[in-house]
C-alpha cells in the first residue's frame, strides 16, 4: 500500500474544539480504495455529527467528512475500475477530513475535465443530494419551475445550475443582497432576500412552483404547501427552521394533489450511491464540462484550521463550498 502506517486527521469530541491527531491509516477492503486527500468538503451534517445529532451509520468511520477529492493510493483485490494514481472524487460515508480517506469504489468518480482538487471536492455530497432529491424524488422537468431554499449554499448554488442546466425555470431564497446576486448569477430568474420580502408573494406572482428544495422547514412548510402548483413536490433534506410545525393544513395537499416527501443520503447503502453515481457520472459530469454546473468555493481552510471552517458555517456567511486542504 502506497500510504504510511498513521496519518492526521481531525478529532472531534462533544463540545470541544476540533484539533489534528495521529490516527492509523485505514486499510481498504476487498471492494475499496484508499484516497491520498487533496482537498475534502465541509457540510452542515458534519457539524451535526460534532454536536452528537447525526451519528455516523454502522461501518463509517468515526471522524467527519462525507466528500473529497484526491489520488488512489491503493485498491482493494477485488476492485475493478481504480488503479492507484488515478484522481477521484467521492462521496465518503465518514472521514475526508484526513490525509487519507476510505471510500467503496462504487462511490468515487473521476474528476470532470478543467476542475481542481478543491473543486472536485465540492462536488459529491451536493450533485449527489441534488440529483436524489430533486431530479428523482421531485421529478424535475424541463420547463418547469423550481425553488429551492438557501440558495447560496453549497448545495443550493449546485441545484441552481443544475435547475437551469435542465431546462427548468429557477427560483431561490437567500439571507442579503450579495447571495441573491450570487444566486441571479449563477442561473435563478429571481433571488428572493427572505428577510426583506415574502417568498410565498414573490411565487404567487410568478405563477407558482412545481418541485421545492428545502432545508429550512418550520414555518416554511406552509407557505411551500401553499405556492405548489397541482401535482407539485416538495423535499425536504434538512430542518434548519426545526422539524415541527405547530400548525400545518393538510387539505393543499389532497386539492392540489401534492407530494411531501424527504431523504438523506449517508445512510443509503452501497449500491444505491453506486447507482446514484453512475446516474450523475452519465448526466451531471457532461454539464460540468461544457461549463454549465461549476463548483462555487467559499473559501478554503487547512486542516489545522478545521474550527474556523465550522465556525464560519455555523454563522451562515459561506456564500458556495467551504473546503479543507490536508
């Protein structure tokens, strides 16, 4: 194996701050490859797993991280499709915040043509949640209208393009002025400041909306139930408003023939992501290429850094991908 015996890595502990320790470098198994990480993605499901919420499922590792981007440094016997040196990106059930990182081959994917590491590393935990979410479970089509919540997040910059790139006419919310600019660049027909105006006017007079992305929830349920055309689907991926609603009219829902629906995607099993991946490796890397979807990166940290890269996501300033660098 092309890897040294230890490596560092971030350790996190309830309620202390993250700092870089020695672990052993993980060996791969007969269907996995070992990354050398260049760069690794941070998401918010990462900071739920430092604060005890989000467990990591039985098999994944204990550190965080759920997408990066690097070299194969080794392959299990069994594997078929990578050979060390190859350059990948993957969607990792747990520790990319490492110099190295485990990842079953189903799950990692060559790196579309003209990215770097950093923006490869981008990549994973947002196309992939993007496309289960929006393009399978809401059924996206060309034409139609779109909305989703947190537009200048990592996976909100992401569904944007990929929206557009569809064919589908785009909406987004965000918290200022420079991220509704953001999401108006990057493909949206209209960014909506929600704290300044109301979304459910705004849509209302742009006809409704056929398919909403949303990760705030709360009080947002509603007014999504309300704007949704007949036949219209709403998914939810997160609840960053809280997961209860204190009152909530179903009858929107028998009337207009509505689908509420959510998921998330680390507790898929294998060979669901490996179906998922070679879905987005068949249509979401060739709108990479031609320049239609592009990674947005916030900023990049090192890994000794990791504290300040929670911390300025945990103040909802990242306008696109934060990242960390080994």
């Amino acid at each position: 194996m092309n890897a040294p015996k230890t490596m560092r890595a971030v350790i996190h502990a309830l309620g202390e701050p993250l700092r870089v320790g020695e672990l052993a470098t993980p060996v791969p198994g007969q269907h996995e490859i070992l990354i050398k990480v260049a760069a690794a993605g941070v998401n918010r499901p990462d900071l739920m797993q430092r604060a005890g919420l989000y467990p990591p499922p039985p098999g994944a590792p204990a550190t965080m991280g759920l997408e990066a981007a690097g070299t194969v440094a080794a392959a299990g016997s069994a594997v078929t499709r990578w050979r060390e040196g190859d350059e990948v990106t993957a969607l990792l059930g747990g520790g990319g915040y490492a110099e190295y990182a485990l990842v079953d081959e189903g799950s990692a994917l060559r790196i579309p043509k003209g990215l770097s590491m950093e923006e490869a590393a981008g990549l994973p935990e947002t196309v992939f949640t993007v496309w289960a979410n929006v393009f399978e479970s809401g059924a996206l089509k060309p034409g139609e209208t779109f909305l989703v919540h947190g537009g200048a997040s990592g996976i909100g910059t992401t569904a944007i393009q990929m929206a557009k790139a569809h064919g589908a006419r785009v909406f987004a919310t965000a918290g200022d002025g420079e991220k509704v600019a953001l999401c108006e660049r990057l493909g949206a027909e209209r960014g909506i400041n929600y704290k300044t105006e109301d979304f459910e006017s705004v849509l209302r007079g742009a006809g409704g909306v056929d398919v909403i992305l949303d990760m705030v929830a709360g009080p947002y349920t509603q007014k999504n139930l309300d704007i949704l055309n007949d036949g219209g689907r709403c998914v939810l991926i997160a609840f960053l408003q809280g997961p209860t609603v204190p009152q909530l009219n179903l009858m929107r829902i028998l009337l207009k023939r509505l689908t509420l629906t959510g998921s998330t995607l680390r507790s898929r099993p294998l060979d669901e992501k490996a179906r998922l991946a070679a879905a987005v490796e068949k249509t979401v890397w060739p709108w990479i290429e031609a320049g239609k979807v592009k990674p947005v990166i916030d900023k990049v940290f090192a890994l000794d850094d990791a504290e300040a890269a929670h911390a300025r996501m945990t103040a909802g300033v990242n306008a696109g991908k934060i990242i960390l660098k080994p």
